[in-house]
C-alpha cells in the first residue's frame, strides 16, 4: 500500500543538516538550518540504464534488428555521467533563485505527500519539462545546448541520460511557477529527475508500439519521431511523460512506416564530449556574426535554429534540410580492446562521482577529483579518435590518478575502491608504456 510516509521516503529529501550530513547519496544544496538536499536518482539511475542497454541488446539481437554501436552507447553513458558529475561541482547552487522564491512568493502551502498530490506534481512537472524541452528546439541559443542530447546517431536507453552540464543554467527557470505554487525545491527536483529516468526507456527501437496507451503517454513510438533528423520530424513531440501536451499545443506527429534517421543536421564529426558541449556554440556565433545588423543577430540567438532574416520564428518549412537516409555513421579507431579499456575506466568515474556525492567531501577535494572524472570521460572520446598525442595523454592521465590515490586518496572512498582505483591507474600507465599498440590502431573500425 502507498502512503504518504513511504511516498516521502522514495521520492523526497526534505531533511535538517544533522541528517543530510549522515546520507552520503544526497547533493547538499543549501547550508540553512533545515537544509535542501538534491536526491540522486538520476545518478543513481546510470548504473540500472547500463543493465537495461545489454537488456536492449539482447531484445534487438532476439529480434533479428541491427544492434547499436558500442561506442556510441559508451560515449552516451559518459555524458550523463558529466551531467552527474557537474552536480557535484556546483552543489545545487543553481537552484538557490527556486528556493528563495519558493521561501518568499509561495501562494499556496507545500500540497503534502499524498496520492493525490504526488500525482498532481508529476503531471505539473511534466507541463513544466513540455516548454524547457520546446524552447531548447525552438531557441537557438538553447538548442546549441540542449543538441547534445541529440547528437547519437542510434537511439538507445543510454540516450536517455546523454544531457549537457550547461542545460542546468537554464532548465530551473521552467519550474519556477512551481515555486509560487508552494512546491518545496526538494520535491521539484525528485519529480525532475524522475521525469527524465522515465524517459530513458522511450529512447529505443526495440519496443514497437503500446496500443491505446500510445494516446496518454509519451512512448518510444512517438519519441522515435522526435529524435528523427528527418524533415516531417523536426520540432515535434516534446512532452516528457504525458504526449498530451503535444496533442494541445499542435506539436505532435505520429510516426510513419518509413526508416527514421537519428543525430542532427549538423553532426558533429569528432567524439570528444567536451568538443560536443561547445561547438554548436561556435556555428552559431558565426551565424550570427554574419547577419547585418545587431536587430538579426540577437534574433538569430534567440529564434529558432532555421531561422534568417524575413522568416517565421522558426524559419521557413520549405528552407529546412530534408535528410533522407540512410546517413553515415561517424567510425571509430578502436580495437576490442580499446572498448574494454574505455568501458573500466568509465565504470571507475562513475564510482568517483558517487562518492563525490557524499556531503563529507570537502571543496578542494571534491574539485581535485571531479577535474580527474571529467578528464577520464574526455580521454573516453579522444581514444575513439586517437590523434597522434594519444599515448602521451593517457600516459600522464594515468600517471597522476596513481599518484593522487597514493598520495591524496578519496575520504568517502572505502579501501577496497582505493586499492582497484590504484590497481586500474597502475596497469593502464604500464599498457601505454610497455605495449601501447594493444588500444591503438591506425583505421577506423566498421560498425
């Protein structure tokens, strides 16, 4: 039975300082004296997804479909685990104009832990993610940001937690009618986080249709359509649980018979996931800096990303690229080795953000150590390219993670952790040393 005890206990963390310093799963957002923690579900939620990407392996291969690649599933899971570890970098201060409009303009008192509350929020939520996700296609600005999210050319669970660090400055500014309605930051944020682990499942191929649920619910029919570069695809379905947004706001397009391509119209042609946060940025300036006047440029960041001057907000239908596929898949230099190789040492980032996480760990160290967590999810992307300083960058990589778990080991981390942490540094600085040839090769490898 679901009572509003263990409601609370699942899905909330409303907790004083004394008990969030003793949970070492929770993101410390404030300092106050009834402090707001962000819960940790969707950190969490990254090792379930990789059980659910060999789940979806196996169901695809049982179905005779082509599988995904490897390596584009792997560089998916490192961006969330980027998007994870920004948080712990941050703290939750990017959350601190919610908290304090929610303290000072609330309307209404916080709705409870009951059924009936609990989901209410999960479909204001829900109307709430409807507009982040449509401004970040409908803005350009935005888009340049949220297109991280759309740069897999499979769709797969894991790309359902592929989402930019940079999308945190923003995405709080959709939940503030939340606020004034008396929606505690804490509760705001577990339904947030809810929202988007939802969504992971939807980002298949396996699962053809749903029957009659297809008409409430956002399903991997209709958010097949929504990643799809093709031209009867773009800038629909944006709902996150519910497609009935979509359905109200004129947004929606059923999925028709024909094969959908995925990534976006202009793919990025490196794996690097910093390189993927930042250089639609780069197009975009320059398209702006080729308008004629500053009226166009600001239009051309803050309209939509087919927009030129003379045309609708988000530019004219017949200007848009129709992609008609199959496209190219982006090869990899890789060898099976390198996969295993990449795999460990995404699975030993993801380990550190985990006791990152932990309220315990003081400022420097938490800084130290996610530098080394966004250096091993970077490395993660350069070995798939492997230009010519590759060795010499693992090779100092490596060297320095031993040395700081010598040297500086991790407070949160237990000895076991430690001593794998060492074990993993020391063998891969031995492999770039003695045998490098095992991770590199010299051809991009087939899919």
């Amino acid at each position: 039975m679901c009572t509003s005890t263990n409601l609370e206990a699942t899905f909330y963390a409303f907790v004083s300082g004394e008990e969030g310093a003793k949970n070492d799963s929770l993101w410390m957002a404030s300092s106050s004296a009834d402090t707001i923690v962000e819960p940790t579900h969707t950190l969490q939620g990254i090792w379930w997804v990789m059980w659910l990407v060999v789940l979806e392996y196996l169901a695809l291969w049982w179905q005779d479909a082509r599988l995904p690649c490897l390596h584009d599933n792997i560089l998916s899971l490192a961006h969330a685990a980027l998007y994870e570890v920004s948080k712990v970098m941050v703290r939750g201060l990017e959350y601190g104009v919610y908290t304090w409009v929610w303290q000072h303009w609330a309307i209404l008192s916080p709705p409870g832990n009951s059924l009936l509350g609990f989901l209410t929020l999960v479909v204001m939520t829900d109307l709430g993610y409807y507009w982040l996700h449509r401004a970040g296609h409908e803005v350009s600005v935005l888009w340049a940001i949220h297109q991280v999210h759309h740069t897999s050319q499979d769709l797969t669970v894991a790309v359902g937690l592929r989402h930019s660090p940079l999308q945190r400055l923003f995405s709080w500014v959709f939940y503030l009618p939340l606020a004034l309605l008396g929606i505690p930051p804490t509760h705001m944020l577990a339904h947030a986080q809810f929202n988007l682990l939802y969504q992971c499942w939807i980002h298949t191929e396996a699962i053809r249709t749903l029957g009659p649920l297809e008409h409430i619910f956002n399903t991997p029919s209709h958010h097949r359509v929504h990643h799809g570069v093709n031209k009867y695809c773009l800038d629909k379905n944006y709902g996150g649980v519910f497609i009935l947004w979509d359905h109200l706001f004129g947004t929606f397009q059923k999925e028709r018979p024909c094969d959908i391509d995925y990534g976006i119209v202009n793919q990025p042609e490196r794996f690097n996931p910093l390189y993927h946060q930042v250089f639609y940025l780069e197009y975009l300036v320059e398209k702006a800096s080729s308008m004629e006047n500053w009226r166009d440029r600001i239009s051309t960041m803050v309209k939509g990303p087919s927009w030129v001057p003379g045309s609708p907000w988000t530019g004219w239908e017949e200007g848009r690229a129709d992609i008609r596929g199959p496209r190219e898949f982006q090869q990899p230099r890789a060898t099976s080795a390198t996969h295993c190789y990449v795999l460990l040492h995404f699975l030993a980032a993801c380990v550190l953000t985990h006791h990152l996480a932990a309220p315990t760990s003081g400022s420097l160290v938490v800084f130290v150590y996610s530098v080394v967590v966004v250096a091993a999810l970077t490395c993660i992307g350069i070995l798939y390219e492997q230009p010519g300083y590759t060795r010499v960058l693992e090779m100092c990589r490596c060297g320095g993670g031993l040395a700081l778990c010598l040297l500086f080991p991790l407070p949160a981390a237990s000895n076991t952790i430690l001593q794998l942490l060492t074990t993993l540094y020391a063998f891969s600085l031995t492999v770039w040393i003695v045998h490098p040839n095992t991770l590199l090769v010299h051809t991009p490898c087939k899919s």
